[in-house]
C-alpha cells in the first residue's frame, strides 16, 4: 500500500512553468505566504493573519492582492494542514481572477525538509516557516522533483513499517 500511494504522489502530473504564491496556512501564528517565479525561485514572503480576526482578515487582503499584481502569480498553492481549509475560504473571498488557479496542496513533510541541511543550503537566509512555503509551492510546479528532498517515510503516505 505504502509504495502504490508513493508511486501515485510521486508521479503527480506537474502544474509546470507557473508564477506560484504559495501559503502555509496558521491561526495564531498566521499564514505564512511566499512567492515564487516560474522556475521556484523566491521573490517575496511575508506573514498574513486572516484568521486571527476581522481586523487582521481585512488587513490581509490588499498585502495578498499586491503581491498577485506584481509578480503576475498565475496559481496559488495552500497547505493542507491547520487551517488550510480557512485558508482557502479566504482566498475564494478575495475575487480573484477566475484564470488564478487555486490548488490544496499535500504539506506532509514539509517541516521535515525545511529542517534539512538540503533546505538550509538552499535558503540560508530563510527561517524553517518560508522554507516550508517554497516546498508547498514547488510541490505545486513540479512534485516529483520537491518530494525526492524528503526521506519517503516522512512523506505520509501510508504504512511504512514494512519497508
């Protein structure tokens, strides 16, 4: 079981060559938002509160609505864990232009690589919180080549005791 549903995440069609914000949503620490160009590299990131209150939802919007504008983000990738699914909500609530794709991304192991010496040789500057946002965006534009960073038993994916 373990290894069909790896095969399976590995081999997720690639969003490809797009200009992606990606969120790494939160309640009380707030959602963590970066963007990337179309070929993953960071342009921006920044931490959002939509959900601590109307006031930080409100306050929320023009930041997110900036940064669509300049980079020109084509889709926006949100984390599947906590809050996630307010996330999306908020993102819906914006009116976006119908051709932003918005997409609910696996962040199983994301911590995990944001951790790992690979993330902090790639982002030496960055704090675990955005590596993990790049790793939930890039798992967008293409998975197979962000997933191979992670150890598979980190991926969640099933049993991996019989490995």
């Amino acid at each position: 079981m373990f290894v069909e549903n790896l095969r399976q995440l590995l081999l997720s069609p690639p969003l490809g060559r797009k200009n992606v914000l990606a969120l790494d949503p939160g309640f009380r620490t707030g959602c963590k938002v970066v963007c990337l160009d179309r070929q993953g590299k960071l342009l921006h990131n920044e931490t959002v509160y939509p959900h601590f209150s109307e006031k930080g939802a409100s306050g929320s919007r023009p930041e997110n609505k900036r940064a669509l504008r300049t980079v020109r983000i084509e889709a926006i990738a949100i984390g599947n864990g906590t809050a996630g699914r307010e996330t999306w909500e908020f993102i819906r609530g914006l009116g976006l232009p119908a051709e932003i794709t918005v997409v609910m991304v696996n962040e199983s192991g994301a911590s995990i690589y944001s951790a790992s010496a690979v993330a902090r040789e790639e982002f030496p500057e960055q704090d675990v919180t955005v590596r993990g946002s790049v790793s939930i965006g890039r798992r967008l534009m293409d998975p197979l080549a962000e997933l191979v960073k992670i150890d598979p038993k980190s991926i969640g994916v099933g049993n991996t005791s019989m490995m």
